[in-house]
C-alpha cells in the first residue's frame, strides 16, 4: 500500500479501467467504470462461486460502488481481490488503462 499526500489531486473519474480475473479471463478494457464493474460482477456470477463470495463481489463491485472504487483507483493504483473455486485463488483485479491502450 502505498500513502499519497491529501494535497496531491487524484486522477478524475470516470477514466478507462481494465478488469480480469487471472486464469479465467483475459483484460477486458472499459472506457466507464460502472460499465467495467458491472461486466466484471457478469463474469463473477457465472463463476460456481459460494454464495457468501457472490454476496461479497456484489457488495464490492455492486452498482453503488463506483464512487468508492474509483477512489480507490485514483488514489493506489488498482483494487484486489480473490475469488476461490475450490481452493484454487484467482486474482480479481482493477487498474486503470494506460491512456494509449485499445479499447
């Protein structure tokens, strides 16, 4: 984690992020996050996840959270998560496109 100075202006949002769930999809480039999150909850919930993951993405991701993650995005560079099928992790991961990336 890395600490930023409250002085220090955030990158304004909505700006393009780039969504994937390591080992089960690839990067997939939104040019507005609420249309990244929501893509990205689409994919998780056709996942055979527990029921208490699914409750958790859809707390984390969820239409009211865009405001929080972008925050997020601006402020520490990307937003982390797990998803287990099994035992097995998959990293669920948010970041920002770089600004020359197709879309």
């Amino acid at each position: 984690m890395r600490l930023v100075d409250a002085s220090v202006e955030a990158a304004p949002h909505p700006f393009p992020v780039v969504v994937e769930v390591k080992g089960l999809t690839g990067p997939a480039q939104f040019s507005k996050l609420s249309d990244a999150l929501s893509a990205l909850l689409a994919s998780l919930r056709a996942l055979p996840l527990t029921v208490e993951q699914l409750d958790y993405f859809d707390e984390l991701f969820g239409p009211d959270s865009a405001q929080r993650i972008g925050h997020r995005l601006a402020t520490y560079g990307e937003v982390r998560s797990l998803a287990f099928l099994g035992l097995t992790p998959h990293l669920v991961k948010l970041y920002p496109a770089d600004p020359g990336s197709p879309q």
